[in-house]
C-alpha cells in the first residue's frame, strides 16, 4: 500500500487555513454537500404513490409527530420526500435533514438543524445559532428552548423532517425533540424516518393522539401494485412467477426493485423464481449478487471502488476510480437504476441506497482488504482538501490509519474544542496508538482532560509539564502558539483545582503580554483564570483588570460559556468585598441573561448553583438552599475552582448547624478537610477547622471549651501558615485568630479576645475583606459589653448593624450563637431608629430556635395543663366525647377547652391547632 506520512502530505498542515473549522464551509464541494443534506431527495416522476400511506396521512390531520419506521428498503425517505413535496405545494414550509453517522453530536446536529429551519423560514435560529459557540459542552436544553421560542413568533405551518434518526444515540437530543413536539405551536409537524424505533416519548404521544405511525405494512407494494412496477420495468410475469415473487418479497420496495433488475438481464429467471426460497434477508442477498455479477467486470470493479465514499461526487469518483467522466459515470449508474440516488436537484451529489453500499463494501473487504483500506486513504486526502473534516476523519477511521486520523483531528482540533466536542476528539483519541497520539498536541490534551475530569490531577499535570517542555519555549516572553496555550489554559484550570494561585496569575500574565495573537477563546478562557486566582489572592484592583481585558476580547466571541465564568468572577468579587447586595443584582443579571442558555441539569450550573447559594445564605434566605447546595456539590468537575466548591460546603454546614442538624454539619466539614487535605488546600482546610471548633463551643456541654482547645492544638498552624507566608492575606493567620478570640470569648477573658481582635485587624486590607470587618466589629461589641463597656458596645453594635442592613446580610450575627441574639435583644428594648430597629426585628425572627422560644411564650402566657392534654388527645385522633370519656369531662367542656385553644393559637379549626400545636413542639 502507497501511503507517505511525511510533512508534505496534503493533510498535514499547521496553518490554520490549510484545515477548516468543523461547521465552516469555505468550499463550493462543502457547500453542495450541506445543502443536499438539508434538501428533500427529488422524487422521481415515476414515482408509485403509497395509498395507505396517503390515507393514514390523511386520516391525522393534527398528528405532532409521524413516524415512519421501517427496515432499509421499504421507501421511507421516498414516502417522506414525496410528503415533504406535497406540504411544500400545500404552502407549508419544510426544512429537511439527512442526517449522517457523524451527526450524533449535539453541536453538529443543530447547526444543521438551525440551518434548515432558517432555509424553510428565513431569520429562524438566530439566537439559538449563538449558543453554540465557545462552549465546552453544547446546552441542548438551552438551544431547544430558544428555537421554541423562535417558533412561537411564527404562525405558518412548518413539518420538519428527520431523516435517518436511528443514526443518532445521544440522550439529550432526544430529550430535545421530546420537548419539540410537546410545546412547538400549532402548526408544526415532526416527522422522522428510521430503521429502529427511536427512544423518543411514543406512549405519551400515542395516548394523546398526536403521534402516527407508518410501518412496514403501510408501506409494502401490494401484489397489484408490484404488478404495475413491474409493467413500468417493461416487465411481463406470469401469475405463478408474479405470486411466487411477491411471496418472497412480501411487497418490499427494494427486493421487487432488485427482482426486476435480475429479470431484465435473465428472461428465463422468473421460472427461478417459483423455486427461490428463504427469508427477506436471504432473498436480498441472492438477488443483490445476482444483479452485480451480471454487469461487466469492469463496471463491478468500479463500483467496488465507489462503494467506499457515503457520498459521491464526480471528483470525488474520478479520486476513486482513476478516471476523469466521474459526472458522468454517476449519471451512467443512475439511469441503469443501480441504486444510486442524487442527493440534491442539480446532482452534484449521490450516494448508494444503504444496503447496495453495504452490499459493495463488505465484497471488497473480504476480497481485497488492503484496496478497501486505500481507498478510505484516497476518500480521506480527497474530504479533506475540500474541507470537510468530519467525513475526512470517518475515512481515516475507515482506512484504519491512525497518523492520518492523528494528524486530521489535531488540525481541527481546537475549533473542536471551542464548539464543544470534547467527547467526539476523545473518541478519535482511542483509536490512535500511544505512541503516535504523543506527537500530536489536541490528542495528549484530551488524554490530559479526561485524566482531570477523573480528578487525577498530579498525573494531569504531570503529563503536561512534559508536554509543554516539548512543545514550547519556557521563556516568559516567548510567543504562543494556539496549541501551546491550549495545553497553558488546561494547566490553569488544574491549578485552580490544586490551589497554585501564582501559577494561574503568571499564566494570565504571559498570555496578556500577547493578548489579541492567539485564539480569543483560549485568551479570554486564562484571563478569567488569572481574575479568579486575583480575587482569592486578595487583589481587587489587578482581578478587575484582567476582566477589563477579558471582557475586550469576549466581544469576538458569540458564545455564552464565558460569558457565564466572567460574570461569575464578578460576583465572587463582589462577595469578597461585603457587597452582598451587589453580588445579588450581578446574579439576577446572570440568571436573566445567560443562565437560560444552558440546560437545567448541566454540570456548568453547578458554580453559579453555589454562588446563588452563598448569596442567600447572608441574607437567610434558607427555603430550598440546602438542596440547591447538595445538587451542586454533587456535581464535581475539574472546570469548577476548589474555591468555591470548598465555600459551598462550608456554607452547607452553616444551613445544617442553623436548622440544628449538627451531625451532618460536622459529617460535612469533615467532607471538606478530607477534599482540602488531598488537594493540599490548607486555606480550606482551616475554614472547616475553624467551623468545627465553632460548633463545638456552641454545644450545651459542659467540657466544650476543653474540647475545643484540643482540637485547636491538634492543627500545626505555624506549618500550614508557612504556605502562604508570601501572600498579603494569610488565611491560615486569619483562622487561628478567629478561632482564639472566640475560645477567649468562651473563657471569659474579654479583653484578651480585644487584643486578639486588634491583630486580626491588621491582616485584613483595605477596602477589602467587607465581611470579616464586620465579625470583628461584632465580636469586639459582644467584649465590651461583657467588660461592662456599654456606650462602646452599643455603638459598635450599631455600626455592625447599619453595615449589614445595607447589604441585608443576617448570617454572620447567627453564626457567632446566643450571646450575640442577647445582645440584639437588649439593643431592641432601647432601640428608636424605625429602619434599624425593623432589621433587628428580622434577624431575631430567623434566628435559629426562635420556634421553640415561641413554644415556650404559648405555655408561659397560654395554654393551661388542661388545654395541653385535651389538644395531645386530638392530635391522637380521639372525637371530643372520646377525649371527654378519656378525661372525665363533659362534651361541652371539651368545646369551650378546645375554643380556648384555637384563640390562643389563632387557628380556626382543630386541624390547624394540631398542626400548629406540634410545630411549637407543644405535644411531646
């Protein structure tokens, strides 16, 4: 076999023209391709009419869904195209898709869904078209919801057809178009031809009406109509040939078709046919060969060599073939009726019917399996010199040549990444040696992806600090190539995982040295990192500076990913600097804005799940947080930050120990020192210490303190906090000091704690840390009132109160316990200001046990014993002569009893006094 694989090769190129992007057509034999897999196949005028097909049509007028299921040969897409023409006359419009084996890709298959939409109603798609790019993982909820939405402003009557569908297997596009057919307008109509029946929501459709079905018994010929296709063939049998030959076929399309092929060039054969026995299969095999070896030889070897290619053009036949009438000769097969089908109206495209391209290429393969392999080589050079990458790939696969396939995917490789197909470059990737797929960059980098996505992240790294010593220049100021900063950014996003803040700044720093000479996803992709990694550094002003440039670049790219992770970071932000409030208008612009691209249950919701979270967390906004919480931590991903990862659960704790489940509060700072110690994230780890020690000394116990200190002993905070000695912010400094004021506090010693506190003043920055200015102003309010100190206390008091009033942050005054609720309850006996006192108010209306609190006022000031019993004995289920036999009370005593209960509940019937009874906790 002639095959070179040196750097000459027509498919090995680095230039960024010499290999085009996956949906970019940038040639006209691309461009005729597309068109014909989004036009209906032209239906011949001798086309035979199906009646039961018509008349099930017919029939269901208001079908959403028609399904027409059938094995290869039956006539589905005829019957679909010759529908397709008949709604097209009608005044409908229809769009059309063939779909192809590489279409199982949820960002292939709607651009070109979107496009025969936008084909049949012009200006259709345009925003769902936006979602798709710079995406690392398609939103298909997302895109089908603005098509929806799209289809709603239109009112004219659309049928889509699918054609082909048993070629897709990806579960999310079948969700999609479950939605399609539940909530697209009047009007619209999806029909969908396949060999299986697809995973689609048949049963639901079926009992609402809106599903028919065409199967193989609509669509065999009956024994007349088999008749007349044969008469047309010229074609005359008598009655035991034609019953004999219409037993055998059973009215299958392409077995009469073949059965005519094979009488037409053997008059005596249809003796042959009484005699024939066996199943479809069996009879279409016989025939199939029986056909084929009746041409010339020379025409066989042709064919052969055709069967190779899915689709056939008249260059692409002379690339095969060595000749140059390849126009010709397609037109040649066409009209001897060889199975050869034009794909478009100007028949600059054909492919073979399915099972006569089966036929061809399981006889090649067996008798000429290294032919068969070049001629996937020839298909390949062919596809992609005309830019068509995905078909080119499919026949490298084919031709079993895995430099070729290698080198195809590596050149498209980052247009694939940015378009979402991480999977499809991953699946090359397991079908090329190791020791080749080392030399090609986009190959390594999906090996390192999916060993970070495992979460192995020492040997991610490894791996590419190999690769980046091989591929590039170390030096600072060394140009990039987009393959270099590829590898760069997934080293980035490793970092942050690991924690390495320094390696995430320097990476945005090399990048922004030349920013506006690589691709503008991977730039702004490290920008965000280099921000993020600022933001946790405790550096506002750098972090908005790399956002500034980030956001300049982003408006290059249509996509919504970024979008989503810029904003994120601006939130983050925003949290770290107080300005709650801030964070909160930021998200609602997020949710309005971007959110709604991206499907429901996709992973990249989980960040923004969690910075929601942490924003309501502050603000008490509880209902439903903790199961938000779960579902986003349950959704680890090597694309989300450890940061806020680690700050969502330690805010999960928080919820837990505030809704007095203490066991999973500690089970869960426990989660996050075990995650913080395997990455080695020591700031985080002393967060959940910190938390945890906290927890124990709100405990009623009488050896809390004890206990606490031990557990404070038990950390090396000198050896932790040596890790970030360098940084502005030590977070491990922070943490212990927190920790001692609040021991100190527990002990008593107030005014140790205030010079604890006057340090911990010094570690924070200026215009920065909002939050922890604020616990040290409460906390230094709760030592001075305890010294006896109560203007000082008072005061302090009150500016910690109009700095979380304005920001509506509630959380930091629960989470420092009891004391602190007394200390607002004595500030609200003497407080005036109506807007500070109305706040005081709503932070002891949440404060966790305020309901027990109230259960204890009722029985004080309500209740008597008797009422208690009577209400516990309802809530039993006794009737009141029951609860009167049980308590030696007349009926109308047990009424007036009960009367008075449901006054001192305020219910109006026993039902709400025995709910309202057990949530005061008043039946136990």
């Amino acid at each position: 076999m002639s095959r070179s694989h040196g750097d000459t090769s027509p498919y090995h190129n680095d230039n960024d023209e010499g290999i085009q992007a996956v949906d970019v057509v940038s040639d006209p034999a691309a461009g005729s391709l597309l068109r014909s897999k989004l036009t209906p196949p032209q239906v011949a005028a001798d086309y035979l009419p199906r009646p039961m097909v018509q008349a099930a049509l017919a029939a269901h007028p208001h079908a959403r869904l028609l399904l027409f299921l059938a094995p290869a040969g039956f006539g589905k897409t005829t019957a679909l195209a010759a529908m397709a023409e008949s709604r097209r006359a009608a005044g409908d419009a229809v769009a059309w898709v063939s779909l192809g084996p590489d279409d199982d890709d949820p960002s292939r298959f709607f651009h070109q869904l979107i496009q025969a939409l936008e084909r049949a109603i012009p200006g259709l798609g345009e925003d769902a078209r936006r979602y798709l790019q710079n995406t690392m993982r398609v939103p298909v909820a997302a895109v089908m919801e603005s098509l929806l939405a799209d289809l709603a402003q239109h009112d004219v009557p659309l049928l889509l057809v699918l054609d082909d569908l048993n070629l897709i297997q990806d579960a999310e596009l079948f969700s999609a178009l479950n939605r399609l057919v539940k909530l697209a307008p009047a009007g619209f109509t999806l029909a969908v031809g396949s060999r299986v029946q697809p995973p689609l929501n048949l049963a639901t459709w079926r009992a609402k009406g809106l599903l028919l079905e065409i199967g193989p018994e609509e669509l065999r010929l009956t024994e007349a109509e088999t008749r007349d296709y044969l008469d047309r063939c010229g074609l005359t049998l008598d009655e035991a040939s034609l019953a004999a030959l219409y037993g055998h076929t059973e009215g299958w399309l392409v077995g009469v078709h073949l059965a005519s092929l094979w009488l037409r060039h053997q008059p005596q054969a249809s003796r042959q046919m009484v005699e024939l026995i066996g199943n479809q299969a069996a009879v279409g095999d016989y025939l199939l060969r029986g056909v084929f070896e009746q041409l010339p030889l020379d025409l066989q070897e042709t064919l052969l060599n055709l069967g190779v290619a899915s689709q056939l053009s008249g260059d692409l036949a002379n690339a095969l073939t060595g000749r140059h009438d390849g126009q010709q000769l397609l037109e040649q097969l066409e009209a001897m009726q060889l199975f050869l089908m034009p794909l478009d109206r100007e028949r600059q495209w054909y492919r073979f019917h399915n099972l006569f391209a089966d036929f061809l290429r399981a006889r090649l393969k067996d008798r000429d399996p290294e032919r068969f392999q070049q001629l996937h080589f020839n298909a390949s050079l062919w596809f992609t010199n005309h830019h068509m990458q995905n078909l080119a790939i499919q026949h490298a696969c084919l031709a079993e040549d895995p430099e070729m396939l290698a080198a195809l995917v590596d050149g498209c490789g980052l247009e694939l990444v940015n378009r979402g197909q991480l999977g499809a470059i991953y699946r090359w990737r397991q079908k090329v040696p190791d020791a080749i797929a080392e030399r090609f960059p986009i190959l390594v980098l999906a090996d390192v992806w999916q060993r970070a996505s495992e979460l192995a992240l020492p040997e991610a790294n490894r791996i590419l600090d190999e690769l980046l010593t091989r591929w590039g220049d170390a030096r600072a100021n060394s140009p990039l190539n987009d393959n270099y900063l590829a590898a760069l950014t997934v080293k980035g996003v490793i970092a942050l995982q690991k924690d390495d803040l320094e390696l995430c700044v320097g990476l945005a720093r090399r990048v922004e040295g030349q920013l506006g000479q690589h691709s503008a996803f991977l730039e702004v992709a490290v920008l965000i990192i280099g921000a993020l990694a600022q933001v946790m550094l405790a550096q506002p002003e750098q972090a908005r500076r790399l956002l500034g440039l980030a956001q300049q670049r982003n408006h290059f790219l249509e996509g919504r990913f970024l979008d989503m992770q810029l904003a994120q970071v601006e939130i983050f932000l925003a949290l770290e600097q107080g300005e709650v409030k801030r964070a909160q208008l930021l998200f609602d612009q997020l949710r309005a804005q971007v959110i709604p691209w991206f499907d429901e249950r996709s992973r990249a919701l989980a960040l923004p799940a969690i910075t929601e979270s942490l924003i309501a967390y502050h603000q008490t906004r509880l209902d439903g947080l903790e199961e938000r919480l779960a579902w986003a931590l349950s959704r680890v991903d090597v694309i989300n930050p450890i940061d806020i990862y680690a700050r969502g659960m330690l805010c999960l704790a928080r919820i837990q120990r505030m809704r007095g489940n203490t066991k999973e509060a500690l089970a869960t700072l426990v989660g996050m020192q075990n995650l913080a110690a395997r990455n080695q994230s020591w700031r985080f780890y002393v967060q959940a210490v910190g938390d945890e020690i906290a927890l124990i000394l709100q405990e009623p116990a009488v050896d809390r303190v004890k206990r606490a200190e031990q557990r404070l002993k038990s950390v090396d905070w000198a050896k932790l906090g040596a890790n970030y000695s360098q940084r502005a912010f030590n977070p491990v400094l922070w943490m212990q000091g927190l920790v001692r004021v609040r021991l100190q506090q527990a002990r008593g010693h107030y005014s140790e704690a205030l010079h604890e506190i006057a340090q911990l003043r010094g570690l924070l920055q200026p215009n920065w840390h909002g939050l922890q200015q604020l616990r040290l102003d409460l906390l230094a309010a709760l030592s001075y009132q305890r010294l006896g100190y109560l203007e000082r206390a008072q005061s302090l008091l009150v500016q910690c109160l109009v700095g979380a009033e304005r920001e509506g942050v509630r959380s930091l005054f629960i989470e420092e316990g009891e004391a602190i609720r007394l200390l607002l309850q004595q500030l609200e006996a003497s407080e005036r200001q109506p807007a500070l006192l109305g706040f005081i108010r709503s932070l002891l209306a949440v404060w966790p046990g305020q309901a027990a609190r109230q259960s204890l006022e009722v029985l004080e000031e309500g209740l008597t014993d008797r009422e208690r019993e009577v209400i516990c004995l309802a809530a039993k289920g006794l009737s009141n002569e029951e609860i009167g036999q049980q308590l030696a009370l007349a009926l109308g005593t047990v009424k007036w009893h009960l009367h008075n209960i449901y006054e001192k509940l305020k219910v109006r019937n026993r039902t709400q006094a025995i709910r309202r009874a057990r949530e005061l906790s008043l039946l136990q």
